[in-house]
C-alpha cells in the first residue's frame, strides 16, 4: 500500500494550477474533463504518480465558493531552505501567512503559504545534520 493523492477542491482551476506549479515548482502531470459530471480534475505533483503521492485538484464547473470547514489541517512540503522559499514565494505572487522561524516550543524552522482558495501549506526545514 502506499499514498496515491490528496484531493482539494478549487473554484479556478487554471489559477491554482498556475500556483502550485509557478509559486511552489510542481509539475501539471495530468488534466481531464469530465462533461458528463461537470468536473474537471488536475493532477499536480514533484514527480511521477508511480513513485509519489500528490495532489488533485478538483473544479466542480460552476462552483465559486466552498465553506473550508474545521477539520482539514494543511498540506506540508519539504523545502532546503524555508527563508529562501518565503521570498520566492512573494516573488511569485504567492501569499506567505506565517514567515520562516522556528515553531512554537521547537527548532524545526516552519513557514506557512496559502493557495488562491486559502488552503494551508506549510513549509518544513529539511535538517541536513
């Protein structure tokens, strides 16, 4: 058994790929329509389906608003650097919630970003001790 994918829904489906692939450096890995549905999906991830879990996107054709409900967390992502990521972030348009520095009653340096519907991404510090 291994993780396939997180699915989140999206009210602009050509702005979040633009963001998760421009602002965080995935890769669009497959798109389909589904008419018959009225959905679209998109696949976005740092590699091959195959070998790693990623993220689906999912537009429901006509939904501009979702309510973000209490329970879901955040998506997290390894980086090298978090400071360094911050600003390529806003470089890129992209929105930085919660700047890089250690976490409360920590060390391991966190930031937070969000995507163009408010979803979390938390960014960790990979230690490379």
């Amino acid at each position: 058994m291994r993780l396939l994918h997180t699915m989140i829904r999206v009210t602009n489906l050509d702005k979040s790929i633009d963001f998760y692939t421009r602002v965080l450096g995935m890769s669009l890995l497959r798109r389909h329509d589904y008419p018959d549905g009225k959905f679209t999906l998109a696949f976005v991830g740092y590699g091959k389906e195959e070998e790693n879990a990623v993220i689906e996107l999912t537009y429901n054709w006509g939904v501009d608003k979702y309510e973000m409900g209490t329970a879901f967390g955040h998506i997290a992502i390894a980086v090298d650097d978090a400071y360094k990521a911050c600003e390529d972030i806003k470089q890129n348009g992209g929105n930085v919630i919660r700047e890089a520095g250690p976490m409360n009653h920590g060390t391991t340096i966190i930031a937070f970003v969000s995507d163009p519907d408010g979803y979390k991404i938390e960014l960790i510090q990979e230690s490379h001790a």
